[in-house]
C-alpha cells in the first residue's frame, strides 16, 4: 500500500472522517510492509544486511560473523602452533643451527676476505701488494723532482742548439767546433751518461 501524505493540523473542533482512518491505517501498513522487507536483506560480498553470528573456525560462509569467541579461537590456535614451531630442536625448516650459521658466515668471510686480496694484487701488480697507489703516486712525482748531476742519474734539458729534442727522441750534431780553439768535439753516451770527448785528429 503506497504512503500517504499524513494531515499534521488537527485541531479540538476537527472530526475524524473515514478517509483519515483510511490513510493511518494504509500508513501504518506501509510502514509494517517497509520493516518486513528490511529484515529479509541477508547481508553479502556486495551489499549490506542483516547478518547471523558464528562461533565457527571452519566455516567458509561469506553471510556469517564471527564472533569475538570464534577471533581468539584462531588467534590463540595460531599462537599455540608458533609457540610449537619455536620450541622444536633444529636442524627442521625454518630454523639453523649454530654451527651451521658460523660456518656461513666463515665462509662469507673467507669469499670477501679472498676477493679483496685479488682487487690489490690486481691494482698493486704481482709480488707488490704491500704498495699503495698514494705510495706510486709519491714515488713517480719524487722521480719526476730528480735532476741529473756529474754524480748521479736524473732529468735533463736540452739547450735546443747543440742538442735538440722532438716527439720524445734527442738528437745532437755529430760534431761540435769550438768556433775560438777550432776544436771538435763529438757525444758519447756510457752507462747513461751524456758526454762530450775531444776529436783527436
């Protein structure tokens, strides 16, 4: 029965007429129908409802709810099955031993341990894995400071007259004149050493 729209006026001097009971009770039925239909809503996965407790911990219902009791039962089963879990002597999956997880770890050890040896002998060359690259590094540039002398080896400078250097290769005339003695003189080279002898005619 469709609802009707209610009179809200009513005053002393008003009589009730049969279509006014009409409508309250049409109304009053229309309200009955509308809970009835209301509680016949199940609840699912896809709409709201009424829905039936359940102390069940097996069930597979997508319409029940559990209830508190059921939520401890599983929580308290799960933590007696990891308590158990805990509590069982290795070795069993899950679990490794002491001595297993030394020997792990010696072994991890031993891998980085050997492959940084190999990354210096690699960088310091074989035999000179003492040597550090700061250590070269110093040792080129104090070998680049040194000078030759009459007493010991080192860098020279041409004159870029009598010796001239090009693309790394020195090159020298053959002979000199001393252009106020008339002499000559000619290079000779001996154990490393650069120098210049007298040409005896």
């Amino acid at each position: 029965m469709a609802w009707q729209t209610p009179k809200t006026n009513w005053s002393a001097a008003d009589v009730p007429l049969p279509d006014d009971f009409n409508r309250i009770e049409g109304n009053t039925q229309h309200l009955k129908d509308e809970v009835d239909s209301h509680k016949a809503e199940d609840a699912s996965t896809a709409a709201k409802g009424h829905v039936q407790l359940s102390s069940s911990t097996s069930s597979t219902s997508t319409s029940l709810a559990a209830t508190a009791s059921a939520v401890k039962t599983v929580k308290d089963e799960a933590k007696a099955y990891t308590d158990s879990h805990e509590q069982k002597a290795a070795p069993h999956s899950g679990h490794e031993t002491p001595a297993g997880a030394q020997a792990k770890a010696d072994a991890a050890e031993a891998a980085a341990k050997a492959y940084a040896d190999q990354e210096v002998a690699d960088l310091a060359g074989e035999g000179r894995t003492t040597e550090t690259v700061k250590g070269n590094a110093d040792a080129l540039d104090a070998h680049k400071a040194e000078i030759a002398t009459q007493e010991s080896l080192g860098h020279v400078k041409v004159d870029g007259e009598t010796i001239t250097a090009s693309n790394g290769i020195i090159s020298a005339q053959t002979q000199i004149v001393d252009t106020v003695t008339s002499d000559k003189w000619k290079w000779g080279m001996e154990n490393g050493i650069i120098f210049l002898e007298k040409v005896v005619v």
